[in-house]
C-alpha cells in the first residue's frame, strides 16, 4: 500500500511539472515602430508586416525583463502600455512599441 501511494503521489507530481512547461512554454519578444502625425499611436494602428523580432525567451518573466531592458528607463522615455512597453522617439517621429507574445503567436498575421 505504502508503495502504491508513493507511486501516485509521483505520478501526480511529473503530471505536475509538464503542465506547468507547457503553459509557461517560449515567449517572443516583438518591436513595432510606428510613424505618424500624432505620436503614441498604439501598435494596433500600425502595418502588421512591420513587428520585427527582438528575441525568444524560455519564460515570460525573462521576456519581460528583456522587454524592460529594450525600452530603457522612465527617464529614457519608457512607458507602459497595455500588454507592453513603448517609447517615443520624437527625433524620429515615431513610437517604438516592444510586446512579448507566446511563441504560438505572430502578430503580423
């Protein structure tokens, strides 16, 4: 019996482990630079072609992290938006928007 419980109590402990690595699963981090006669538009206003990607990360916290990193500090200009960050470069006109999105996800489509 004792054999038995350890058994399962293992099993339920794996089962465990691989639903929580598919759902955490690879995120991608994406930049969208958007151009316009009024700055901070939002990204959904843009050419979808346009998202590039900045770079794949194991975990959606290392991919936030990276998209903090890539929109800088409050001082360089980063906000924070709905579902990402963005900064407006008003040198260039446009505003840069980073979002990470699950790798299943491609928002040029």
């Amino acid at each position: 019996m004792k054999r038995l419980i350890l058994f399962l109590l293992a099993m339920v402990i794996g089962l465990f482990t691989v639903g929580t690595a598919r759902a955490d699963g690879a995120w991608v981090l994406w930049e969208v630079k958007v151009k316009g006669p009024h700055l901070g538009v939002q990204p959904h206003q843009s050419d979808p072609t346009k998202w590039i990607i900045v770079g794949a990360y194991p975990s959606y916290d290392s991919c936030i992290e990276a998209e903090k990193f890539s929109c800088g500090s409050v001082e360089d200009g980063c906000r924070l938006c709905e579902g990402g960050h963005y900064r407006i470069d008003k040198t260039l006109r446009m505003t840069i928007y980073w979002k990470c999105f699950p790798e299943s996800v491609d928002p040029r489509k």
